[in-house]
C-alpha cells in the first residue's frame, strides 16, 4: 500500500431469523460472492452442534458462534477473516448470557461486536425484559467507551431512532420499537456515550429499511423499519466510507446491512 491509503473493510450485519433457514435461501452463496471482512449474525435459532455442514463453516473465515441455551432460540454469530485475539461471550447478567445476545471478537485496537437486542413487541412481559436490558446495556456502553480501543457494534437494536427510519412512524409511536422510551435510549447512547451510527453518517435518505413485517404487502411496499445498524466509537467516524442495504435477495424478514471503513483489521 504504497499510497499510505488503508484497505477498505467490509462489515455485514444480518438478522438471519434462523441461519438454517437463511442458509436455505441463499445467504452463504451471497456471502461468498460479496466477501466481505467480518459478518455479524443475530438470531442464528441453533445450537453449533446442529451446524455440522461445511455452509456453517464458510471457508476462509474464523467462525465464531454464541448459542442460547434454549434450542431454536436467539443466538449470535461472527464470521471473519482475520483471526480474533480474544473472544468475549457473556456479561454476566441476564436476558445476554442465557440468550446468547452478546458476541465481541478483540483486534488489535479494534473490537466487532455482534448483538441481538430484545424486542418488547410480543408482550408487557417482553417489553419489561427489553427495558431491564437497556438499562444495564447502557452501563456497559459506558465501560466499553472508557476502553482504549475502538468499537463497531453490530445489532438488530430493535429500535428506530427517527420518524425517518420507519415508514408508518405515526401508527407505531404507541408501538415497541418506536416508543419514547426506546427513542429516548438511543438519543443516550448517542449523545450521552458518544456512539454515532455509522450508516446515517453517509446516507441520511429515508426509506432505508432492514426489516419488513411478513404481513400484507409490506415488502412489495418498502414499508419497512431500519433496525439493523452499525454503531462506532467516535474516532472511527472519518473512516466510513460506504452504506448499503441488500435487497436484491431475501434471506430473512431482515437484509443484510453492509458498511465500508477505510481501515485494516489485525490479528
């Protein structure tokens, strides 16, 4: 690299809603084709010793997968080409450690972060356990941003920030996923902690979505929720360089988001 200019690194986010399923329709091939740097799943829904099949085990990666401890459920993937130096799988508090919610693979200097937060959508039940997670997630923030290191966290956040990051946002300010207190959290780790989501400092467009509900046409429509997104450490901020959502193929109820970072990760 004689120009002094770093390699552009690829990162993926993907809910797979299932990575047999998502296997199934065509997510590895796509995978291989785009090669990218680092693939961050969530909700895999299996348990590694069902993942016997090469497909799960993509070559040329370091494969990394974090189960929760009911089958069929949760779960979070790394998938990368440079070798983690260390991997971290538990917070040591719960819906995480259980759920297998929280998978960070450390670089040098650099950490990735896969995460699936809770929804609240199902039931008061559930809605109380995603606000017991927020709460605790926010503290852990605040630790990782005290770490000499930088930090991309790749999540399904289950939360829109902005009326511009869903298509009905009038109908759903009643709604988990879009409720004060959700957009409030976000609003905290943004400008409390200093996490910038990386995506809309190069794209601020609407109808960015990556997630549609099964329902109806929403699909067809594009009425869509942007949920999936790439946080980062502030310093991180002038190497982004790319934004994408891919929604040529269907994989899940979710597409994979992809960001661009002129950086290099090492071992």
């Amino acid at each position: 690299m004689g120009s002094g200019v770093s390699p552009t690194t690829r990162v993926v986010s993907f809910n797979a809603n299932g990575i047999r399923a998502a296997q199934r329709k065509g997510f590895f091939e796509w995978m291989a084709q785009e090669s990218p740097d680092v693939v961050c799943v969530q909700e895999t829904k299996a348990q590694v010793h069902q993942l016997t099949d090469e497909a799960f085990h993509p070559q040329g990666y370091h494969c990394v997968y974090n189960d929760a401890e009911k089958k069929g459920y949760s779960g979070t993937a790394i998938y990368s080409r440079v070798k983690p130096r260390s991997v971290t799988t538990r917070l040591g508090w719960e819906p995480v450690d259980g759920e297998g919610r929280y998978l960070q693979c450390d670089y040098a200097g650099l950490s990735v972060i896969s995460l699936y937060v809770p929804s609240g959508s199902s039931s008061e039940a559930a809605l109380e356990k995603k606000f017991i997670f927020m709460e605790l997630f926010l503290e852990h923030l605040r630790v990782l941003k005290r770490k000499r290191r930088e930090f991309i966290i790749c999540a399904d956040w289950n939360t829109c920030h902005q009326n511009i990051d869903l298509r009905n946002w009038r109908a759903n300010r009643k709604n988990s996923g879009f409720l004060p207190e959700e957009r409030a959290w976000l609003d905290r780790i943004y400008d409390e902690i200093g996490f910038v989501d990386s995506f809309r400092v190069v794209d601020e467009e609407p109808d960015r979505y990556t997630w549609w509900s099964n329902r109806g046409q929403a699909w067809a429509n594009n009425v869509g929720w942007r949920l999936d997104y790439q946080m980062i450490t502030p310093k991180l901020v002038p190497a982004v360089s790319g934004a994408s959502i891919y929604t040529d193929e269907r994989f899940s109820d979710h597409a994979p988001q992809i960001m661009e970072y002129e950086l290099e990760i090492k071992s």
